[in-house]
C-alpha cells in the first residue's frame, strides 16, 4: 500500500481515498497545533498528540505517521525539544508530499 520512498498510497475505494484525504488534512492541523506546543515547551500537548498518532495512522493504512508519532510521544516524555522537532518536521513533510491515487 504506502511506499514511503514516493509516499504514493494506491486507494481504489473512492470512499476511504476521501476518508484518507480527510485524515491527512486533521494532520495539517496537528501540525499547528503541535508547533505551537513546542513553543511553549508543552511536552504533555505533544506526547498526547504523538500517542493518538501512533494509534490512528495504521488504521489508515498510513504506517509512516504512527512510526513517527511514537517516536514524537518518546521524545515529549524526554522533553527533548530538538527530537521533537526533527520528528515534526518528517510528520510534516510525509503529510506534505504524500499523494493519493
């Protein structure tokens, strides 16, 4: 399903394409969200975050977003702001440049 190397997702549904793409687009917003944690040193925002995450992006056949969210709840426990960021910024880029088909 997802080759992360092109973050191309065949779905033949048009249906759970349209319930990806909606997910995909929450993500956007967990995004700001988690930004703007980050800069307020809110590392429980983001472990809470990266948790649901790590639970929801298999579901969606997107196992790239729960990998990194459990990676970005790890970090927030360690309050390590610089991990954080990193991860962040790969969720925000595989969100980016994914593509449905």
């Amino acid at each position: 399903m997802t080759n992360e190397r092109d973050k191309s997702i065949e779905v033949a549904d048009p249906f759970a394409r349209q319930l990806m793409a909606r997910y995909l687009k929450r993500r956007e917003k967990d995004l700001e969200l988690l930004d703007q944690a980050l800069a307020d040193s809110n590392f429980e925002a983001i472990e809470r975050t990266g948790h649901n995450l790590s639970g929801s992006g298999s579901a969606y056949g997107l196992d790239a977003v729960s990998r990194i969210g459990r990676s970005i709840e790890e970090a927030a426990k360690r309050a390590d702001a610089a991990q954080t960021r990193r991860l962040l910024d790969d969720l925000a880029e595989f969100v980016r440049d994914v593509t449905l088909r």
